[in-house]
C-alpha cells in the first residue's frame, strides 16, 4: 500500500531538510536487503538536499555498527542523538556535544528506591578526557554485572552505585514480567516523573534520563546545529520513546508496528513495520519533493 499524503501533509512535507530516524524497532527489524533499500533512498534523498541521521537509546558505541552499515555503503551522518536525547554526539569522532546528566540526588533517590523494590539498576555514564576520547561505562551493583559488556560499553561492577563519581547520564532497570512490571512502571512514574523522565522502548528494560532528555529536545538541538527548524524535521519511530520526537517534528512518522498512542502522534502512519516502514515514509517524501521541484521548475521556464 502506498501512503497518499493530504495536502496539508504535503506542504510540510517539501520543506523537510532532514530524517531523524530511531533505530531499535525502526530501522534495525531489517534484512540485509531491506536495509540497502533505506540506505539508498537515503542517498537519493541527500542528492536532494535532505539530510538523515539517527535518534536512538543506545549508547554511542552501542549504535556504532550501525553508522559502520551506512559508512561502508558511503552514507555519512552528521550529529546523531543518542541515550534517547540526553547526549547529542558525532559518530565519526566520536565527540559529545550536548550532554544532559542527572541530578545526583534523584539518581541517589531512584537507586534506593530500586533496592527497595529489588531490582539492579545499570547505570550509564558518558565522559571525555581531557583529550577528547570518549569514554562510556555501564555500572551496576546487581545480578546484571554478571557480563562485562553491555550496548556496546563495559560493564563494571561496584558494590554501591552511590559511591560513583562519574555523571549518569541514564538508567535502565529491567522491568519484571507482567503485572509487576507494570507496577514498577508505574511506581517509579508516580515517584520520579517530575524529576526524571521515565519511558520504554518495547524491550525488557524501563529508561530513564533527565527530565528534558527526551528525543524531541535532542532534535531541536541538533535542527540548530545544522540551522534548520524542527518543522524542516521527518522524525521516524515506533515506541513511546519516540512519542515527543514524532509529535515534535514537522512531519512525525509512526512505523506500522508501533502502539496505537504513538500512531495517534504522527503526521503519517506507514502500512508496513520496521525498516519497510521506513522506506514506505522515504519514498512519500521523495516523491513530494521531486514534484515540488519539477512544478517550480516549469514555472521558472514559464516565466
């Protein structure tokens, strides 16, 4: 099926400068192929003057092979968004550009409060030396040390998370299976949601950062950085850690494998889920802003 835009859509639609894209349930449900058609429609789209990137949850080398993906085939990203908006970073480096950490008295709050209800939380701190290399460790004081790897970062084992020096700038709590689950969700929501931001992304885990690293903050911040506008913004995703990102942009798109809530926040909702969701969206933008060119063109050679 192919997504027709209504007109209002359309006219955001052609002044898009650039496609923040998330990566979990977005563009990494791929195959190969499929995964070499978003990247095609993303270079067709540069050669256009549109520009892409990547808004994710990861840590910054947890989403390095993806930028290695898009770098093998000649696809170069500028600043991507990573710890779902609380660190803005350069892959290529990489370099920390805008960095959110949490207040160390809600961290204190929030981990005592996880020993309460007896869970291990991990603890994600992003740091550069003097020199500027970057330095990313996962902390944990819980059955979760058990492994020394962890989204792409190390995984060190402390005996209290209190007693860290580093800024935090997430944490990701495994959430219980069913009801508890929910419960705990909700708990810690009720408890910390004026303090911190609370969100999941569909997998096993409850994510949290500072209360303004969300997505759509990150974007903004990047949308000055290449001096452009939110609106000149397509932002595609398929969780609730999207939500503020799609409902933020100029054109939000939910992929067709995302919750009813997030679809209710998009400008479009693709027919197809993942990474074919993906290429449905790049294809409806392709094909508005090749026309609008055409008919300006015409008009130029008219006049």
């Amino acid at each position: 099926m192919t997504l027709r835009p209504e007109a209002r859509t359309a006219a955001r639609l052609k002044r898009i400068k650039l496609v923040l894209m998330d990566v979990d349930g977005t563009l990494v449900t791929s195959d190969s192929a499929t995964f070499s058609r978003v990247v095609d429609q993303l270079r067709r789209l540069k050669g256009i003057g549109v520009n892409f990137s990547i808004a994710t949850g990861r840590t910054i080398n947890g989403v390095a092979p993806i930028i290695q993906q898009m770098e093998d085939v000649g696809a170069k990203l500028p600043p991507m968004i990573t710890y779902n908006g609380a660190v803005v970073a350069l892959g290529e480096k990489p370099l920390v550009l805008k960095i959110k950490t949490i207040e160390r008295g809600a961290f204190s709050e929030l981990v005592k409060r996880c020993r309460v209800a007896g869970v291990s939380p991990l603890a994600y701190a992003c740091t550069a030396t003097p020199f500027g290399v970057l330095q990313e460790t996962t902390y944990s004081e819980g059955a979760d040390g058990a492994t020394t790897e962890f989204n792409g970062s190390l995984v060190r084992r402390v005996d209290d998370l209190l007693r860290i020096e580093d800024d935090i700038v997430a944490v990701l709590i495994r959430r219980p299976a069913g009801p508890a689950g929910d419960a705990l969700l909700a708990d810690l929501t009720d408890r910390f949601g004026r303090v911190l931001r609370i969100t999941t992304s569909g997998g096993p885990y409850i994510e949290i950062c500072h209360p303004l690293g969300n997505k759509r903050n990150a974007m903004v911040e990047l949308a000055q950085m290449l001096r452009i506008e939110a609106e000149d913004v397509m932002a595609i995703g398929d969780n609730f850690n999207d939500l503020e990102m799609i409902e933020g942009a100029g054109v939000g798109v939910a992929v067709a494998n995302s919750p009813e809530l997030v679809k209710a926040a998009a400008t479009l909702v693709c027919s197809q889920g993942g990474a074919n969701g993906v290429v449905e969206a790049l294809r409806v933008l392709m094909r508005v802003i090749r026309t609008e060119k055409a008919l300006s063109g015409a008009l130029a050679r008219a006049i």
